[in-house]
C-alpha cells in the first residue's frame, strides 16, 4: 500500500488523475496517456512517444521494468494473462495450460462433470 500512495503522488505531479471508480488507473488528459497499476506492475496505453519520455522520468524515481510493446502480431504476457492488440482494442486470453494447471494444483483434474441447479 505504501508503494501504491507513493506512486500515485509521483503519477500526480506528472499531471495524471486517478480514476474515480477505479483509483489503480490513471489518466493524463495532455498526451492522452492511461496507466493500470496492479500492486507494482503498470501498464502504459497511449501514444509511444508519450510512454517512451514518461517510462524514462518514472525511472528517476522509482525502478520500472518495460514491458514490451503490446501488438498485432505477437502476444504479450501482463500479470499471468496474454494480450494481443486488435483493431479497436485489445484481446485479453488465459495462456495455454493454465485452466490444466490450476485444475492439478487443486487435484481436481480428473474430476467428473457435475450438472448444477
């Protein structure tokens, strides 16, 4: 929680709002750049230019990693999920294998089918 307020008054004086209904996303109106931060992990939409110079200033302050650069052509993992950009937004998938994982860390994978009511 600490990092998260810490952030957050960084992400302020760099011009960004956090969002009413959900204060882990912040917006800056300027250059129309959009963060999500989830515990310490962001995720930076807008202009690549505009992501590029605040990465850069950020990174004065506090340590960021890059993320790569989400695309139409290769999918990019983000907090355990899979993105990939297409026209008018984005596609969010689980990775291959995951609901299989899950199911063996649970020892539930060969469970039967039980309809519900």
């Amino acid at each position: 929680m600490r990092f998260a307020k810490h952030l957050a008054s960084i992400l302020t004086e760099k011009g960004f709002v956090a969002g009413g209904a959900a204060p882990s996303v912040f917006y800056r109106e300027s250059d129309q750049v959009r963060i999500s931060v989830h515990v310490d992990d962001p995720l930076f939409v807008g202009p690549k230019r505009s992501i590029e110079e605040l990465v850069l200033q950020l990174g004065t302050r506090i340590a960021v990693k890059a993320l790569e650069e989400i695309s139409e052509k290769t999918d990019v993992k983000y907090l355990g999920m899979l993105y990939r950009r297409v026209r008018g937004g984005f596609i969010e998938r689980i990775p291959d294998g995951y609901v299989q994982g899950m199911a063996d860390l649970l020892g539930i994978r060969h469970c039967k089918d039980r309809e519900s009511r």
